[in-house]
C-alpha cells in the first residue's frame, strides 16, 4: 500500500509574507551600501596611490614641512590613507550592522 502524502503545509499568512519581505528588503539594502560604501573607499585607495605615481613630477613641485609632496605621499602619506580608510570601513560598517539588525529585530 502506497504512503499517505503528507498533509500541506499551512499558508502564509499576510503578516509573514509582509515581514519577509521587509527583512528581504533591509537586506538588499544593508548590501548595497555596504557594496556602495567599499567601492568608494577603494577608489580612494587607488586614486591616492596611483595619482601619487602618476603625477610625482607635478607633486614634487608642491612642498609640505620642507619636503616635495611625491616623497611625503609615499613615505608617509600613503599609509596614513590606508590608516584612515580602514578606520572609516570600521566605523561605517558597524553603523550600517546595527541598522540592519534593528531591522531584524523589528521584522522578527
């Protein structure tokens, strides 16, 4: 004798369906500034350390403290950059994480 089927599962409700789509929606949206914000950061990244190449003749015409600016970028500068766009990362993300989890917790 063949198994019975299993009975259906029970519809959704509205209210499910409704909350779904709220936590879908924040987190399409968590990703997408968390794609927007790493794709600024590291056209920072490479603009600070490609122009500083690129254009070390016309930086080494402008001086800070008594030094060109092409020497000052690449010694110093560069790693400050780095520094502060990892700072900013850190910062951001954990802002943009705590948004999204008060959207779990309101859609839960």
């Amino acid at each position: 004798m063949p198994p019975e089927p299993a009975p259906a599962s029970e519809p959704h409700s509205d209210a499910d369906i409704r909350r779904q789509r709220r936590l879908l929606a924040a987190r399409a949206a968590h990703w997408r500034r968390t794609r927007r914000l790493t794709a600024v950061l590291l056209a920072l990244w490479v603009v600070t350390g490609f122009c500083t190449v690129f254009f070390a003749r016309e930086l080494a015409r402008i001086t800070v403290f008594g030094w060109p600016l092409s020497f000052y970028m690449a010694a110093q500068g560069a790693s400050l950059v780095c520094l502060a766009i990892t700072g900013v990362y850190a910062w951001r993300m954990r802002r943009l994480d705590a948004g999204y989890a008060r959207a779990l917790e309101g859609g839960a």
